[in-house]
C-alpha cells in the first residue's frame, strides 16, 4: 500500500465540527478531503506554510487612478544609459 492510499474513518463527529469543517472547506474554495487533511497537517505540527487572509477585502477593488497611473508609469521606463 502506497502512503497516499491511507485512508482514515473518523466516526461520532459532532455536527458543529461538520459544520465548521464544511463551512471553511467551502470559503478556502476546496473541497472537504483537502481541507481535512491540510487541517490535520497544521494540527499535527507538519504545516510549513502559513496563509494570511488579512488582506483579501481589497482583492479585485483596483480603482484606475489617473494620478497613481502616472506615478507609477516611472516604473516603465528603461534609463538606457544604465544598461552600457
């Protein structure tokens, strides 16, 4: 038997852990296995990445600015004299 073919029954879940387990699986977009199993990881001390939600409000919320486009314009340009 492969490692990856380990299969777990957990049995008597309370329906509040279901719950919140479906809940979050569902807001990080993946499904219950994956979440289960990342969720046990971080548990387990294995996790060796640490995801930051703290900014997603401003994710898809660019507002074109006219000003902030010129500024950030200057970025584009090459200074050739810097690359003899």
């Amino acid at each position: 038997m492969k490692k990856s073919d380990i299969q777990y029954t957990i049995r008597a879940v309370p329906e509040d852990v279901d719950d919140a387990l479906r809940k979050n699986s569902v807001r990080e977009g993946c499904s219950l296995n994956n979440y289960v199993i990342d969720t046990l990881r971080k548990g387990a001390g294995l996790s060796d990445t640490q995801l930051f939600h703290d900014l997603d409000f401003l994710s898809g919320k660019w507002i074109k600015d006219e000003v902030c486009e010129n500024a950030l314009e200057e970025f584009n340009r090459i200074d050739e004299g810097m690359w003899k």
